[in-house]
C-alpha cells in the first residue's frame, strides 16, 4: 500500500460528531484523494450545544494538507437524515461519475479504499452490479478462496458506486405502491420469509415512518436485479453506536464496533458472477431477523421454564 494512492473522488457523509468525524478523516488523509466532496446536515434549533458540535466537524474538513480538490455541500438548516444524506449524494453522482462514500461514524480499514477503486473499474460497465461494499457483517466470508463475493444484501457503512446506479434511486420509493412491483422484489429474494420482512421495512419507509435514505438504495437495488460486490473480509467498522447516533443507539449491539482486516492484493476474482445465497441467508439471520432484547429474554425464560419442567416429569418417573 505504500506506493498505492487512491484516484477515485471520496464522498466524506458528517454532522455533529468531530470525534468520528476525526478518526475517520485521519483514514481518508492517508488515502489523500484528489478529490473531496463532503456533505454536511445543519444543526437542530431545539438541540442546545449541536450548532457548535457542527461547527467543529466541518472544521475538520479545513485540515486537508494533501494536493485536493475540496467541494462543500453544506446545509445551513436541519434537513434529517432522510432528506439530507439523500439530496447530498443526488449532488455528488450529478458531481462526479463514481465514487467511494463514507460516513463520519464508518471507519475503513486503509485498504478499503483500493478495494472499491479496483472494483469501480473493473465492473463500470456491468449494469449488473450496482454497488461495492466496504463491511461484511459476517467477518470473514470464504476469504481462502476468493476476495469478494456478489450478494443481494450489501450496506452503506462505507461503500462505493456509479452515477449510472444511482440514477434509479427515488428517495420517496414510489414504485413501492405497485403491487407487481412487490411480487418482483419477492422474486429477487427468492425467499418468502426474508420478503415478508423486507416488506415491513419499505412499508414503513414508503409511509415516512423512518427518516432515512438506505432502505430506498436497497429498494432501488431489488427492482433493478442490482447486486452488491461484498469483500471476503470486514473493511470498515461502525464506531458510532451509542446516544449520540441517530438509528444505531445500542452501543453493546454485536454490530458495533467490529474488527476490520487487510485486504490482500491482487485480489483473487471469483468465478462467476451470480448471488451467493449462503452468504445472504447468514447476514439476514444475524443483521435483519436478530430478535429485539424483550424476545431474547422471553426465550430465556421460556427455555429455562421447560428445563425445570423436563426435571421436574424426570424425578416424577
């Protein structure tokens, strides 16, 4: 890594956390891009103190001290994670063709940056793939045999794609309403149960029920067919968790805070490019069906009633 520097653009996401937002930045100064487009939320008028935690994350920005081109899409208003993080990467794909994106609380392992950069050039022209993922949230994924696998289920803790995949993004998810446009996401998942969840999910971002923006790139995702490119091994680490994050509050959550590990190169192609559903079956059981607290314990408790029970018919016999 010592002679390689990235050439790709470098979307930097950030809002009112300097002390993510440093540690993040310090990865992306040894990448040094040519080429920094950062997004910026403003603060909440009802959350004292947040106009000056602003303030000292984008002051972060003005440390660049390699040979860069800077661009700023500074909100002076709170626009939500929704409609910010959204409008802010319609600005940077209409900005530039492709791009590496990352957030103030996703901290990339050196070696993701060249990751996304092979792989954004190697697979330009495929529609197929829609974007390159940084995190595997399983750790490590038939990392012997090859360095990337393709998936329906990918992630936006650092990630890169192409102006010509973003262009069916709708942060309002209107085709969600077309009740043909739901039998082929089912079709696209190829599982009813992992469906029936999803559903959920775009239900209650189609009804503003959640203000974010990922859910609506999956869904763009799932109609188009798109896949996502997932490393053999986790590239970025969530180290955001805890009361200051907008969605991820549970700072003991298994997700927070995972190692990352180097990335080999060359990397090792795989043979084909088709979903590997072993791999989607183990993230969504971890990441998307993970029973909430309340229902741990309920089994807890359950599983300890019927040992007692079991003992119980046992000394009774």
């Amino acid at each position: 890594m010592t002679d390689w520097q990235v050439k790709t653009p470098v979307a930097f996401i950030i809002f009112r956390r300097p002390d993510t937002t440093e540690r993040v930045f310090e990865v992306i100064r040894q990448a040094k891009p040519p080429k920094l487009l950062v997004v910026a939320d403003g603060p909440r008028p009802d959350k004292p103190g947040e106009a000056e935690q602003c303030a000292a994350a984008r002051a972060i920005i003005d440390r660049v001290d390699w040979d860069c081109q800077v661009l700023k899409n500074f909100s002076d208003t709170n626009l939500g994670c929704k409609r910010r993080v959204a409008s802010g990467l319609d600005w940077v794909f209409e900005t530039v063709e492709e791009a590496i994106i990352i957030e103030d609380d996703c901290l990339p392992h050196p070696t993701f940056f060249r990751f996304c950069e092979e792989l954004l050039q190697k697979y330009r022209d495929d529609e197929r793939i829609m974007a390159i993922a940084g995190a595997n949230r399983l750790g490590k994924w038939k990392s012997d045999i090859q360095s990337y696998h393709f998936s329906n289920y990918g992630g936006i803790w650092g990630w890169a794609s192409w102006r010509r995949a973003w262009r069916y993004y709708d942060v309002d998810m209107k085709l969600w309403a077309n009740p043909e446009v739901k039998k082929r996401v089912r079709d696209v998942l190829a599982d009813d149960y992992q469906f029936k969840l999803r559903s959920k999910i775009f239900d209650a971002t189609y009804a503003g029920k959640i203000d974010t923006w990922d859910y609506q790139w999956k869904f763009a995702m799932h109609i188009q067919s798109g896949l996502n490119v997932i490393p053999a091994v986790n590239l970025v680490s969530n180290i955001g968790f805890g009361g200051q994050a907008t969605h991820t509050f549970a700072s003991k959550s298994k997700s927070a805070e995972n190692p990352t590990y180097a990335m080999e190169f060359p990397l090792k192609e795989p043979p084909f490019v088709a979903i590997d559903r072993d791999y989607d079956r183990g993230f969504f059981k971890k990441v998307l069906d993970a029973p909430s607290l309340p229902t741990r314990i309920m089994r807890k408790l359950n599983k300890i009633q019927n040992n007692i029970l079991a003992k119980i018919a046992i000394n009774k016999k």
